[in-house]
C-alpha cells in the first residue's frame, strides 16, 4: 500500500509540472521554420510549414526595425510578444532569448529562433524536441526543424538559402522551405504554410509595415499554394505600380506593369478588366475593348459595374464611347 501511494504522489507531481508546461493555449507545432535578414535590404522575415492548423499564427512573429522570431515545437506563444519587445529595448537576439529561456519551465521542449534588426542570430533546440530536430545558423539567418522524417531537413534548408543570395528575399525563404519538403519535411505530412517579411526600418506606420504576410491555413499541398499565392501577391504589385503611373500620367509605365501583372496571373479578370478601363481613359479604346469583351463574356457582372463607374468618375469617356462599351 505505502509503494501505491508512493507513485500515485509521483504521478501527481509529475502531472501538475506537465500541465505547467503545456498549457491549453500553447500549440503543438512540430514543424520547419527559417528567420532571417537580408543583407542586401534589411528586411527580416519568417517562413514556416507544418502539419498544423494556421501555423502561421501561432510560430510566426516580426516587427519593423525590431527583428523576427519564430517560436515552435510545443509552442510557448508569448515569445513571439516578449521576444519583441526585449529586442525592441535593445537587446541582441541572444540575450533576448537568454532572458525568455530562464525562467521557463519548458525550455527542453522549446525550439526557438531570433534574429535582430543587426543581424545577429540566436537558436534554442531543447533536448527534448522530438527527433529528428535540429538547427542550422548562417549569416543573418537560422533555420530549424523538429519532427522530421530525415535529419537532412536543416542542412538543405540552410544550403537553399545561401545558395540562393542575389534573388529576392521573399523567393529566399521559399526556397528554403521548399528544399525542406523535398528533404523528407514534417514526419506527419502537410498542412498549413506562412510567409512573413517586413522593413528593416520602421516608418511609425505599423498598418503598412508588412511586405509580404501570405497563410495557407489548411491545404493538402500547403507549399504549393503559397507559392501561388506569392505569385498573385506579386501581380498585385505590378497592378499598383501601374496605378500609381497612371497617377502620374506614365502610362507607358503604367501598362508595362499592368502588362506584368497579367503575365503571372493571365485567368485573373479583375487585372484584365482594370487595365481596360485605363485605356480607355486614355483615349485607346481600340485596345480596351477586345479586352473588356472577353471578361463581360465570362462573368456578365463586369458590364454591370462599367454602367457604374462613370457615376464616380472612374470611367470617363464620352456617350459614345460608353455605348460602344456596353454593347460589346
């Protein structure tokens, strides 16, 4: 009797300090993850993939001239927040991990990654993390994986990155999440993907601080539709660079970045539809309408919202012109 209630008081103990470190409101995403900055801009980003619901809310944490954080494994949340702010008062990535490590009962089944608006890198793979897990450091970036297939995860991510330099930030970090998956990834397959960079330097605009913040909450080929949908975002900044030349009355350089736009995503009829409505404004009808005919054929709508637009003069050419429009 005195050895049962020896280990049921074991167990008890045992129960309450788990429960301690694995609270309700902590995920549990075993995933692959990259922080960065690139040299060339100071933009500092993070990319993840997981077999977890919306990944990216929960690992996935950065700031505007502060640095980025992704926090995962069995997830103690509120590094993202804190880690943030210790690096926002001045603290080194290091020393900002150092602190949120010390008092955190859990620390062995943390995997944790910082980099600081300098650059600087600092990577925590607790002991406990399950196998195989791992972290990688290079210049300005980390990469870290827990629960995977192989144990070549880190090594190919790492290699994509650095062997990448010279493209665009944003491809970096898709490469090397991409060379993850290729590597063997996430022992229990996929499900949800992020991608998040923001400015080496804070305007005091955070609305406006994130260039790019991409999630694939739940997708059977979550890598495959962030791409896509990295694809769109960057022709919807072709179609802004185009309505800001119209603003300034380029509209050599407004259609070449229309013109870009479509080239990425050809089927999107809202890019195709804007531009029409642009040369039409501009006096190339001739060029508008082949193109305003083929959308009003696949979607009727799009004739309906022409009849609207000179209203808020957003279509302004003549009678004419308007019926001709119409009655494609």
């Amino acid at each position: 009797m005195k050895n049962i209630l020896l280990i049921l008081h074991a167990f008890l103990i045992s129960s309450v300090a788990w429960a301690q470190i694995y609270k309700s409101d902590n995920a549990l995403c075993h995933t692959f993850s990259i922080v960065a900055r690139d040299t060339a801009t100071g933009e500092l980003g993070v990319a993840v993939q997981s077999h977890w619901f919306s990944v990216g809310t929960t690992v996935s944490w950065a700031e505007a001239g502060v640095g980025a954080v992704a926090t995962q494994s069995f997830v103690n949340k509120s590094f993202g927040i804190r880690g943030l702010n210790l690096l926002r008062n001045g603290l080194t990535a290091q020393q900002a991990l150092d602190s949120l490590l010390a008092t955190d009962e859990g620390r062995e089944v943390r995997q944790v990654a910082i980099v600081d608006i300098h650059g600087n890198i600092a990577t925590h793979t607790g002991k406990n993390c399950i196998d195989y897990a791992g972290h990688v450091q290079g210049n300005g970036f980390s990469v870290q994986a827990n629960m995977m297939l192989t144990n070549k995860v880190p090594k190919a991510m790492a290699v994509a990155f650095e062997e990448s330099k010279g493209k665009i930030f944003a491809e970096r970090m898709l490469l090397a999440l991409e060379a993850a998956q290729k590597a063997g990834g996430d022992i229990r397959g996929q499900q949800s993907a992020a991608l998040l960079i923001v400015p080496g330097r804070s305007d005091n605009k955070p609305w406006d601080e994130r260039i790019v913040d991409l999630h694939v909450e739940d997708h059977s080929t979550p890598l495959k539709e962030l791409r896509r949908l990295y694809t769109v975002h960057l022709a919807y900044q072709h179609m802004n660079n185009g309505d800001l030349a119209v603003e300034k009355n380029d509209m050599a350089n407004a259609m070449k970045e229309y013109n870009a736009a479509m080239e990425l995503i050809p089927e999107n009829l809202e890019m195709q539809y804007w531009t029409a409505i642009t040369l039409a404004n501009n006096k190339q009808l001739s060029k508008a309408l082949p193109i305003l005919k083929a959308v009003f054929r696949k979607n009727p709508h799009w004739k309906e919202l022409t009849r609207r637009l000179p209203k808020v003069n957003l279509l302004t050419v003549n009678k004419n012109d308007l019926e001709k429009i119409l009655s494609l």
